[in-house]
C-alpha cells in the first residue's frame, strides 16, 4: 500500500492513545514475575513495560509432512507453480493459496483455485494450447497485476494493482493523483468528521490505472469498482462515462478523474 495509508492508521492509533515505534528492534524480552508485567528492551536503550506482548512474526508454508519428498520437491518449503497454478518440476501437482507465496490472501487463493481448476479440466481433456497469455483463463494473472486487500483497521486501508513506487520501480512512466476523501458528499453522509485519503496511479502511455489506494471509513466497499478498473484496463475516457450515484463515497471517482483531466 502507498506510505500514507500507514501514516492515517498510525494517526488514528496515536489518538486512541497507542504508543507507536517504528524504526526499532527488540533485543530482551522477560517476565521477571509470573503474574507482573512484561519488560522489553529496544536496541536503542530503551524499556517498555506491558500487561502481554504479541508478536507478528509472518508466516511459514507448512508443507512438512505431505509426502513432498516423494516427488523430489522439499518438505517444509513454498511451493514454486506457474501461472496455471502447477508446482514447477512437477507435471500433475498444483497448490493455490498461501502455500505457494504469490498473493497471501483468502480471496486471492480462492482465485487460484478457480484458475487452476479451469488449467486442470483443459489439460485433462486434452485440449493442444491452454490460455496462458496474460489475462487469459488459465493464467492467474491478478496475483501479478491486480491483487486487492483490506486491512479493517480503523480507519480502513485498502489497494488494488501498484502502488507510485512499485509502478516506477517498474519502469512505467506514471502519476499520481490524491484527493480528500472527506471532500465529496457521501463521506459526510457517513461519518461526522470523516477524514481518509484516495490516489490512483495512472499510465500515461495507456491512459489506463495500475493501481488505486483509499484510506478511510467504510472503504472496503469502495475496492471493488477499482480492482475492476484496474483488471480489466478500463481507459480513463470510457471510466469518465461512469457515472457515480450522488451523495456517495464512490464520487471520489468523478474527483480522482477531474483532478487528472485538469
């Protein structure tokens, strides 16, 4: 996601009254007392006394005891698959979902399966030439291009497709336009004193979006219309012609579109 969704959510939590520290790293952790409190101590001298800690330590494949030895791949492992969603090395074996560490989200897995059960209907029926090009029905070309996600932290943040840096990275040549979510209508509709943030990424050369990111209450439900605009590759003159319903938060569209038309 762009910087500023965590700059939002880390505002929202600061006011809640969070204590956030980014930029470092934990060197001790002890519980002197069975029933006292937690001491943590930071590489930068400092000590934190809490109630519990919880760590997010991220994820691991767990793929330990399914055999995966006896077709020469290794146990414990991700499992590498193409764009079919077939385990490379192994000409009949196909994971979808977190296992194989394309895009670590349920409805992206339940994508994968879709197109892996597309790839495997084909190829059992014999059919010469599956369609594997880029958006084709058996390519899973989203976890690439267009893989959206929420996080329903409070404000929400949500994205679809690249973010300004990923899409430079890239090599696209590209801009950004934000605007204030709090400045259509339906937002003040939804909330007193609603604030939140939206950018698209726009090609240039396509004139079509790479990717799109909101931040603000109730924006999960916006996501959708953009993941669209981004699979699909909607021209920004035929997504002008999409016309939002008034008083709504989806009028960020018609204010994204006016702010790059100028």
């Amino acid at each position: 996601m762009e910087p500023f969704a965590g700059e939002l959510v880390a505002q929202a939590l600061t006011e809640a009254g969070a204590d956030i520290r980014t930029g470092v790293s934990v060197t001790s952790v002890r519980r002197p007392a069975p029933d006292g409190p937690v001491t943590v101590e930071l590489d930068n001298g400092e000590r934190v006394e809490a109630d519990e800690i919880l760590f997010a330590t991220g994820r691991a494949p767990r793929t330990d005891d399914l055999g995966l030895e006896t077709v020469h791949l290794k146990p414990g492992s991700w499992l590498t698959v193409d764009d079919s969603c077939r385990v490379e090395g192994a000409g009949w074996l196909y994971a979808v979902g977190d296992v194989n560490h394309r895009a670590l989200l349920t409805h992206q897995g339940k994508y994968q399966a879709r197109i892996a059960g597309a790839a495997i209907a084909a190829r059992a029926q014999g059919v010469p030439l599956l369609e594997t090009e880029r958006w084709g029905a058996h390519a899973a070309t989203a976890d690439h291009a267009a893989v959206p996600q929420v996080v329903f932290t409070d404000p929400e943040a949500a994205s679809v497709g690249l973010t300004l840096a990923e899409a430079e990275q890239a090599g696209h040549r590209v801009r950004a336009v934000d605007h204030d979510l709090a400045a259509v209508a339906g937002s003040g509709l939804y909330a007193d004193g609603y604030r939140g943030r939206a950018r698209m990424i726009v090609d240039l050369d396509r004139e079509i979006l790479l990717g799109v990111t909101f931040v603000g209450p109730g924006i999960g439900e916006l996501l959708h219309s953009a993941t669209i605009a981004v699979a699909a590759e909607v021209p920004l003159d035929r997504l002008w012609h999409a016309v939002p319903a008034y008083p709504t938060i989806s009028e960020i569209w018609l204010r994204l579109l006016e702010a790059y038309r100028g």
